[in-house]
C-alpha cells in the first residue's frame, strides 16, 4: 500500500485557483507544492515511499472502522442540521465534505494527547469519545461548553477565530516542561507516554495574527504541537485565494519547521500525514503544520447562504471528489465490506440522529441562577446585587401562568 503525489492544482475548486497559484509560485521562486495522496477519487491506491509505513498499519477493519465513522457523523451532522432548522438550535455548523480530514486526523491521535478544536470539529469529537448530545448543547443555548474537557482530553469548542492556537502552544509548551522536570527528577521511565497537542483552524483562521503569533512562539520553543488546517476553500463568503497567493502549508517554512499538504477527502492520506506529524511531535522534533484540502460542500453555518457567493458547479466538482464515496468504492473493490455492512452503518446512523434527537428536546436550559452562582468562586458583591435586582424583576411577573397570562 501507498501514496502518490499529484500536484495541489488538480484538485482547486476554480480555474482561478490554479492560476493564482502557479503565477505566485513562478514569481517566488517556489517550486511546485505537491500534495499526499493515498486514495484517488476512483477508490484506488496509489504508491509513495514516504508514508507508506503509516498506510500499511493499517488493515480492513481500521478501514471499515473509518467509513462507520465517517457515515455516522455525516448523519449527525444532518440531524443536527434539521434540528436547527425546527427551532431546536439557535445555530448549527455543518461539516459535510471534510468528515475524511476530521476522522483522519482525529483516529491517528493518541488518548494522551490533548486537541484544541474550532467550533467545526464534530468528527473529530466522535473520534475522541465525546457525547454528541452533550456536543450540542452549546448550539442549543443550554450550557457554556457541553462536556468535560477532562474527561477526552478534548477541549471546549472556541467561537473566536483562531483563538485556540495560541492556548494550543501554552498547553504544549506546558507538557514539554512536565516532561523536562520528570526526567530532571529521574522519573522519565515511569513517566506517563509522551504526549502532543493537535489545534484545527481554517484557512480563513490562518490569516488572523493569533495563529502567526502561535507559529512562532512553538517554532522558538520546539513545542510538541501539530497545525492542522482544513482549508475547505471558503472563509464564509472569501475564497482562500483571497487569504494567500500560495499553499498554506508553505507557510510552515518561514517559521522553520515541516509543512504538509494532504488530499483532505483521502480519509488513509489523512490518518498517515498525521500519525507521522504526532509522532514527529512527541519525540520532540517540534511542531508540525498539515493543510488538509478539502471543501466545505454546505454552508458556513446555518446563517449562511453559499449561493450568494460561490456557483453550483464548483460543488458539484467537490461532490465527485466524496470522501465517503471513495473509500466506499475501495472497500468494495478489494471485498472489505459487503451490503450488510453498509445497511449495519446506516442503522447505527439512523439510531444515532434519534438518540440526538431525542437528547435535545430533552435537554432544558438550567436555572438562571446558577450563572450569578459561577460567576466568580467566590461571594462577590456585585454579582449578588444584580442577582437581587433580577429577583425583584422576576418578582413582578409572579402570577402571569394564572389568569389572563394562562392563555397566552
């Protein structure tokens, strides 16, 4: 089993891409950016020497163990979709189209290694053993997060754009030190097993300060964290010609450490690029940047209309590239699956949007009270004044479910 190269330009969304790209790469000097490519768009498999090691760990059932998975959270993210669209969610951000780059990247990290997502990340939440009920409850306006970073090593979801990169850096910076004083005490070999931070952003995210700030600081420091960028082409309503004349993963460059490109719908390219950038990390080579090209087929949110901005042509390009379709046309063709797998899958799907479903119409939003109460750890007046004025307000609707309120 393994990869081949194919330039990044056969798989640009527009003609205008590929012209961009090549007339800035001409003009820099740069030489052609290539792109790892495991799994062609025809479910076949290539060969590279490169990452080929990463590949062959792999076997049928971690291959039907990326489909189910892949398939599962695309039916979450359609559930999730209608939810929104019934009223039932103040928002939703769909993820249709990239489910290769999150399952990808998400299966080849370790229990120990700590990721800071977007707000964009549901497969890879699946992959880390989070609820995705409890997932929903921020889209839901019930809670601030959802679920306990703790508990899956993976991080609430961060609505400000980019600024989970630079906390992705302290965190990683923060095990390197862990890890210097452990062996500085003599205790390295009874040490837990080294660990590595993995940040997501967007190619939009890429051009905000927080993430240069972030490159340089884990460049200057070595520190054990892995970029990933999905560039799904689309910064809401800017194309990522827009954000930079050349591919983001040349970027790495600058800062002095590797940058990969990977065909983000080739789920194996995915799994192996990454398996070797957290490792890569771990070892203490320091940080990593992967750019998984992939496409945002839906909106930017459930507030946006793409219509607006982008043609149905350019979608109905990316729709033939489908990640799902492409690995499921590969385990066909080399017999790894069969008709009752995939009717297994699409139940496990179907049982899923109903427990979502049902979990969110279940799900209430707690008492008022209780942000006056974690506000602060402590007592503090001023929040125990505007708790006493909200009581009196309150105060004032007292009797409004009786009466004439009752019919309302």
């Amino acid at each position: 089993m393994g990869a081949t190269h194919l330039p990044s330009t056969e798989f640009d969304g527009t003609e205008l891409d590929d012209q961009l790209e090549a007339q800035a790469e001409a003009a820099l000097g740069v030489p052609p950016t290539e792109m790892v490519q495991l799994l062609r768009p025809d479910g076949t498999l290539g060969a590279d020497s490169v990452f080929s090691e990463y590949a062959q760990r792999l076997d049928a059932e971690k291959f039907r163990g990326f489909y189910a998975d892949m398939a599962a959270i695309r039916r979450f993210d359609q559930e999730a979709t209608a939810l929104q669209r019934q009223g039932q969610l103040a928002l939703w951000v769909p993820l249709t189209g990239q489910e290769a780059a999150q399952i990808g990247s998400g299966r080849a990290s370790q229990p120990q290694d700590y990721i800071f997502p977007t707000y964009r990340e549901h497969g890879v939440a699946l992959t880390r053993n989070v609820d995705l009920a409890e997932l929903l409850k921020q889209f839901r306006g019930v809670s601030n997060g959802g679920w306990n970073p703790k508990d899956t090593n993976f991080h609430l979801y961060t609505l400000v754009l980019a600024a989970q990169t630079p906390h992705a850096v302290g965190y990683a910076m923060g095990i390197q030190r862990d890890q210097r004083l452990a062996a500085a005490q003599g205790v390295e070999g009874s040490a837990e097993p080294k660990a590595a931070v993995m940040v997501y952003f967007g190619d939009g995210a890429s051009s905000e300060g927080d993430v240069h700030e972030s490159m340089v600081f884990a460049s200057s420091y070595n520190a054990p964290v892995v970029f990933f960028c999905q560039n799904n082409h689309w910064a809401i309503s800017v194309p990522t010609a827009v954000q930079t004349r050349i591919p983001l993963s040349n970027r790495a460059k600058g800062y002095g450490f590797p940058g990969i490109r990977v065909d983000g719908n080739d789920v194996i390219a995915v799994h192996a690029v990454t398996e070797w950038a957290l490792e890569h990390a771990r070892q203490g080579n320091g940080p990593v940047l992967i750019e998984a090209f992939t496409y945002r087929v839906g909106a930017h949110t459930t507030a946006d209309d793409p219509t607006k901005y982008r043609e149905s042509s350019e979608e109905a390009l990316w729709r033939e590239k489908d990640p799902l379709d492409r690995l499921e046309k590969y385990l066909r063709s080399e017999g790894m699956a069969d008709e009752a797998f995939f009717a297994k899958v699409a139940a496990e799907g179907d049982e899923l949007a109903a427990y979502i479903r049902k979990s969110t119409y279940a799900s209430d939003a707690p008492d008022i009270r209780t942000a006056f109460a974690n506000t602060y750890v402590e007592a503090h007046p001023l929040v125990a004044e505007e708790l006493a004025w909200f009581e009196q307000y309150s105060a004032g609707f007292a009797g409004e479910d009786e009466g004439e309120g009752a019919g309302r």
